[in-house]
C-alpha cells in the first residue's frame, strides 16, 4: 500500500480526534451513540465495497488522482472510521509486528486480512485484498467503540 494516502487518513483520524475531544458537547456516556442508530446498507460504486453504517452517520467519499479513494463513515459520536480503497498492490499479510503494533490474522468478506492495533496512537486497521483492489478500514480506539468498528467490519463486502 501506498503510504501517501494511510499518512493522509492518519492525520485525519488524529485531527479529527484532536476537534471530538476539544469539543464541550462530546457525550460522557460510554454508551457510544452510534449503537442506537439503526443499520443501512451503503454501497460504494467506485471503491467496489458495501458496508453498514448508521441512519444518522455522514458519509463522504474522496477520491484522489492515483486511484485512491478513501471514504470517511462519521457516526454523531465524530469517531472517524476510514476505508482506503485502492488498485490492488502486491502485498502481504505477513509482515512481522512493530514495536508498537500488535496484529492478528483474522477473515473479512470471506478472504483473510490481518488487523493491527497501535498501541501508541491507539490506532486500529484492517487490510484486506480483494481480486482487483486493496481495502484498508481504519479507526480510532482512543474515543472510538470497539464494538461499532467490529460491526462494521463485519458487514464489509468486496463486490466482485
């Protein structure tokens, strides 16, 4: 993968991260909001995927001169899941763990990925492959719900 564009929605997650904590209306709950939101199907024609997201979650998608396009799913708790879809790459699963990233081995749309957690940044991604393109679902543990990005994890689908 490309590191143009993991460096790009890292820093967007980070900003993005930076304005939900300096805002004075985040919610004190840990109940995360976007739980309660009813479930829908959003499809993306140009990145080749479909995924469910909230009722009341905004989604937007960019897409950048290389091919990449990387599409930000905002539930009202302003934790930012991205999806970085992109011709596909010759890259493995395989590569050993970093000082600070744990990653496991785990199975998306039927096909396997790996998913790593940051534990400085608190970050977490999943990379998966798909027959023509590479899909990279990212979020932030820090603020965000782990059960929110499993679920959308779980309801990710590579259209052929």
């Amino acid at each position: 993968m490309s590191l143009r564009p993991a460096l790009t929605v890292s820093v967007m997650l980070s900003l993005l991260f930076v304005r939900s904590t300096l805002r004075a209306d985040v919610p004190t709950s840990n109940t995360p909001s976007g739980t309660t939101d009813a479930w829908q199907t959003y499809r993306s024609e140009q990145g080749g995927f479909s995924v469910d997201v909230g009722a009341t979650w905004t989604v937007g998608e960019r897409l950048e001169a290389s091919g990449v396009l990387i599409t930000t799913l905002t539930p009202s708790s302003g934790v930012v899941i991205a999806i970085i879809s992109q011709p596909r790459t010759l890259h493995s699963h395989d590569s050993p763990d970093l000082m600070n990233a744990r990653c496991t081995d785990v199975t998306i749309s039927a096909r396997p990925a790996k998913t790593c957690f940051d534990s400085m940044s608190f970050s977490v991604s999943t990379t998966v492959d798909g027959p023509s393109r590479t899909f990279v679902i990212m979020s932030n543990r820090k603020r965000g719900d782990q059960r929110i990005y499993d679920h959308v994890l779980a309801s990710f689908r590579i259209r052929q």
